[in-house]
C-alpha cells in the first residue's frame, strides 16, 4: 500500500543513473518514505550502480547528506520528498519531488465546510500536493469562494510552503481571511497559522480528515510567549549554529551573538549537526539556547528540552529589536 501512495518515477531514476554513468548512488528519504527504500535501492541497481540507503533522519531540502556521500565516496545523492534547495555541493544531487497519489475532493469538501465563516481563501500545500492544487481551487470556487495563491519565491512552485518558508502565504496573507492548507502532517499548517496570524483549515488527504488550527495556534503562541519570558531571565546563551548544508547559518548566528552581547548577556556559538536534548545537555552552563538552525526544532517539541531555545525571530522579540520584523517579511517563522 506504502508504494501507490506517492509517485516515485522509477524509471526516470534509472535513466538518471545510467545517463550519468554512476557507479555508487546514496539514497536518501525522509521517514515517510523509507519504507520504499529497498524498491528504489533495487531501481538503482538495475540501472548497474551500488546502492547505498541512508538510514540517518531526513528533515527537508536543507538536510541533503553531503558529508556522509563525502565519506562513502558515492557519485550521487538521490534526494527523494522535497524540491530543490542545495544545486552547488561538493557532491551531485537529484530531486525527486515525490507526488501523492491519493484522491483529495471528498477531503477538500470537508474543509469547506469548516470555512463557512471566510469568503476569501489563501491556499497552501507542500510540494507533495502542488499537482492538486487546480482541483482544490475549483471546489473552493464551486462553493463560492474566491481563491488566492502566492507566489513570492523563484525556489517554490505557487502556493508551496516549507517548514521554515511561508513566504508564498505571507504575500497574500493582507489579502485573505483565512488559509487552507492541503496536505498531512501538523507542522505546517500550524507553522503557517504562525506565520500568517490568519485562521487556518488543514485537509489531510492521507487522514481524510479536516480540521481548525485555531486551539493549537493559541496553544503554541501561549507556550512560546512562556519560552521567550524564561529565556529573557537567562544571563548565558548558546546560539546554535546548525551544520546541515541548508541550515548553517553562520552570519545570523553572529549578529544575534553581538545583539544579546549588547544586552549585557553572555553568549557562545555552539556547532550542532543533530540538536537535540541529550546534546544541549551537555552544556549545562547555558540557561537558554538561540536556534538558528531549522526552526520546527523549536516549535515541534520544545517540551523534551530542558532549557528554553528560542527561534531566531523569537530571539529578537525577546531582544526588543526590530530585526524580527524583516524575518517575518521574508516568511520566517
């Protein structure tokens, strides 16, 4: 069932290989799409190359494996779930955007009826759904109403958000009451509930469920306004410089270091490629961390770490700088 769920071109992988003349390929996925990793491993090595799978979390485009293909002296990344971030690493890389196939208007029409109270609709989705988006506009224009879809970034197809970019929702946002977001998963939908300050309405087409982000949106900004107060207590910070290739921020990284310095604070970098609670837990003279790496490691689970770690953004709310301002422009969250 694993293998109809999403279009993963097979064929155009081996033409890929074989056209390229590879002979070891490194395979990464994200979770959701593992379990077709031996079916394309297998794809692969028909087409007469060493398949290796990469077993290690995938997180989004900002996560391509470079240093491990560096190390398996592979002459190609397959990077299959996202569209294309990186182009110029030191190794080759292929997108595969990995569409869904499963049907959406009986989805679509649910989450109608939860936008009853809205008549002019921003539409959003992952690259997953980007081919639906025709057919989830008609059916909102079929219920009467009017349909809005951003396109502010040359990197994204019209209306695509990504975890840590909702700049496509945000160009339209002064323009809509409200979003529906298409596609599984919680995170971007609250991300862009986030991002946005509008109402949203999610239809999972995976679930076949639709659903109000209103609680959750209050949940969560209840909880990150409590991170940002305990953070303003702390007197020594770590900023998190990430080290995945989309992630590594180095000069924001040192510009929000100088910015809590101005303060009167204490603060160190600190190079993390995996941030996670056991890591910051080693560090136990930090009282507050300043996440510059991917923010959903903030906003996902802030519960599991032990101290606040703030997002970019919420580092210069903290700060009373307006730095975050232009951050929320440019579609940060």
């Amino acid at each position: 069932m694993v293998k109809d769920l999403f279009e993963l071109e097979e064929r155009r992988l081996e033409e890929e290989i074989k056209r390229r003349e590879a002979k070891r390929v490194l395979l990464q996925l994200p979770d959701g799409l593992k379990p077709n990793g031996p079916r394309l491993a297998a794809a692969i090595e028909r087409a007469g190359a060493t398949a290796i799978i990469s077993g290690d979390p995938c997180y989004g485009a900002c996560d391509v494996a470079v240093t491990e293909a560096q190390e398996l002296d592979v002459d190609l990344i397959v990077h299959y779930g996202h569209t294309m971030m990186l182009e110029h690493v030191e190794v080759p890389i292929i997108y595969f955007e990995a569409h869904a196939k499963v049907p959406i208007e009986k989805v679509v029409k649910k989450a109608v009826k939860l936008l009853k109270p809205w008549k002019r609709i921003g539409l959003v989705t992952t690259v997953q759904h980007i081919e639906d988006l025709d057919e989830a506009g008609e059916i909102l224009s079929s219920a009467g109403k009017a349909v809005y879809i951003g396109k502010a970034c040359d990197t994204l197809y019209p209306g695509q958000i990504l975890g840590c970019n909702y700049i496509n929702a945000k160009s339209i946002a002064s323009d809509v009451d409200a979003f529906l977001f298409l596609g599984g998963g919680h995170f971007h939908p609250l991300g862009l509930a986030l991002a946005t300050m509008k109402p949203v309405v999610a239809a999972d087409p995976f679930e076949e469920k639709a659903y109000s982000l209103d609680i959750d949106m209050k949940r969560m900004l209840r909880k990150r306004w409590a991170e940002i107060e305990e953070a303003r207590k702390a007197e020594i910070y770590g900023v998190i410089v990430g080290l995945k290739p989309g992630q590594k921020r180095l000069k924001a990284a040192l510009q929000v270091r100088e910015a809590l310095r101005r303060k009167g604070k204490k603060a160190y970098l600190l190079a993390l490629r995996e941030i996670t609670a056991a890591m910051l837990a080693n560090f136990p003279h930090f009282e507050a961390y300043i996440n510059t790496a991917c923010p959903r490691i903030s906003l996902d689970e802030p519960s599991i770490f032990p101290r606040p770690v703030l997002t970019l953004k919420e580092a210069y709310v903290m700060l009373g700088e307006k730095r975050w301002e232009s951050l929320l422009k440019e579609g940060m969250i």
